[in-house]
C-alpha cells in the first residue's frame, strides 16, 4: 500500500500469511535501503524511528519533502499536484518524481531480494500514478540480487480502493 501510510501483507497460495507477532508484510517501518543524500535523509517517523521508507513513499511523505523545495514559500501542494505538475513540465515537480521512482525501485527491491514474490500490487492513492510502474520495474535491476527482474509490478484490480474491499471480507 502506497497512501497515507505504507504498508503490505503477504499472500502465499492465496492465504494472507500471519505471523507470531501480526506485522508480516509490514516494509513501510524498515529503514529505506540504499539511503544517500539525494534521498535527504534525516526524517523522523511517527514510529520514532528515523528514515523509515514510509517517511519517503507514503502521500504525506511525498508531499512535505516537495513542500520543502518548492521555490513559493509555505507552498504545500498535494501528490497528484506533484505529479500534475511534472506531467506539465515542471523541472522541480519532475525531479521530486524522479527520486521517488528511484527510492520505490530501492524499497521494493529490498522486498524483492527477501521474499522473491511471483508478483507485487500495489494500492493506495500513489498506486493511481501511473507513472511508477513501469518507471520503476526498469529501475529494480540496480537494485536486485539477480541478472534479470521477473517480478511484475501490477495495479490492484479495485484500484485505492482494494485495501478497504479486502478489510470487508476479513
């Protein structure tokens, strides 16, 4: 899930795996791997650690380290304006864009190279951008243990909507 949070679950032979302690799937919480200063690291989490991939890929997240580079003081737009903005041309919006393709490649990567998924889903309102799937299924081969990236990077089937469809059924 990319949205206000970041988050996942795990699902082997179509059964959400569980583990001892309710958290599988959780990778929004770990720190963001390949971290270096165009990442501008530095970010405090509400968990109370420091540079957790959801400071940088979650919609706030996105949007306040955006907010801090915009040329128009106290400017805060949100996401979609980001990316609306990129779209349109905007040196600074398609920058920012660039580095969060680059730090989703990073994070899922790192998921990639633990699990070996037969597929990743992505939810959430970034999960609407279209850009970042194949953007950044061409970037994971910098990051993944391997000489080639199978692992599709797909759109949930009900869009930002999937994660509440799924909290009904459970």
């Amino acid at each position: 899930i990319l949205g206000t949070g970041v988050g996942g679950g795990i699902v082997i032979n179509k059964q959400l795996l569980s583990g001892p302690n309710a958290i599988c799937g959780e990778w929004g919480h770990n720190p963001l791997p390949w971290i270096n200063t165009k990442d501008k690291p530095g970010r405090t989490c509400y968990c109370g650690k420091q540079d957790c991939i959801e400071t940088f890929l979650s919609g706030p997240g996105f949007a306040s380290s955006y907010s801090g580079q915009s040329a128009e003081p106290n400017t805060f737009l949100s996401s979609e304006q980001i990316w609306q903005a990129a779209r349109q041309g905007d040196t600074l919006a398609s920058e920012h864009c660039d580095l969060y393709i680059e730090q989703l490649a990073k994070a899922l990567s790192s998921v990639i190279n633990i699990l070996d998924p037969a597929c990743i889903v992505l939810g959430g309102g970034l999960s609407n951008i279209d850009e970042i799937y194949e953007k950044t299924a061409a970037r994971l081969g910098n990051y993944v243990f391997s000489d080639s990236v199978n692992t599709p990077i797909k759109k949930a089937k009900y869009g930002d909507s999937s994660g509440v469809r799924g909290a009904a059924w459970l």
